[in-house]
C-alpha cells in the first residue's frame, strides 16, 4: 500500500504543476477558473490519498472510495460529452497528414468507441484497486 501512496503524492505534484493548463471536459477544451478548480481538486484528491496510503490512517480507505467515485464520474463524462472527439480532432489538426485522410483509414466512431473501450479499462482499473483497499482496509489503524 505504501508504493500507491507514493505515487499518488507524486501524481499531486504532477497536478499542482499544470495547475494553469486548460482541461478537456464538457465538449471543449476550458480554461481560467474551471481548469484552475479541477486541477486544484485532483491535487488534494491525490495527496489525501496518497498520505492516507502511506500513513496507513484510518480514514485512508474512504479517501480511496470517494477519489474512485469522482474520477470514474470524470471520465465517464469525458468520454460521453464528446470530448474525445474534441481532443483527437485537435491532436489529428497537428499532424502534417489531411485530417480527411486520417478519418478514411479510421473512422471518427471507431476512434471513439476504442478510445472509451480505453478509458473503461481504466476505470475498470480505478475500481479494481478500490476493492484492493477495501479488502486491505484492517491494515489502517493509524
């Protein structure tokens, strides 16, 4: 339990780092206020999380639990408000190939469907852990 922790602090810093870049959500890319409030949310998410890992505190499991639910909801979002397909069609302009070209050899709902296939995995992978900690949750006695 003690490596996660380690690297959700580390992930904290990560987060407070880019606290002044835009985020996708919501269909487009936000900026100002918005980007500044959800970067500032998974920094505290993830340092709770990762001192409440590391100390091995009592109220570390429920920080997981609670981190795990806004996240899923996060992603979930991402991937069904069409942001996806937002941020691909920025990235695919930045190619020195024709975005037309691109969009023939895989079309744009195929590109959506495998990037949220991608995305469920995670999220597959978010809960997965979650029950890990639920299942380890006698060891925090701190």
């Amino acid at each position: 339990i003690l490596f996660p922790g380690v690297l959700f602090i580390i992930s904290a810093a990560f987060e407070f780092a880019s606290i002044l870049s835009p985020v996708y959500q919501f269909g487009a890319q936000q900026s100002g206020a918005f980007a500044f409030a959800q970067h500032l949310m998974y920094t505290a998410l993830y340092l709770i999380m990762g001192i409440g890992l590391v100390k091995l505190k009592t109220w570390g499991p429920m920080s997981v639990y609670i981190s795990t639910a806004i996240y899923c909801l996060d992603r979930v979002l991402y991937v069904y408000t069409n942001t996806v397909m937002f941020e691909i069609n920025k990235l695919i302009s930045l190619l020195p190939i024709e975005p037309e070209f691109i969009f023939l050899l895989y079309p744009p709902e195929l590109i959506q469907q495998v990037v949220g296939g991608v995305y469920l995995v995670v999220i597959a992978c978010w809960l997965g852990f979650a029950g890990y900690i639920f299942w380890k949750r006698n060891d925090f006695i701190y």
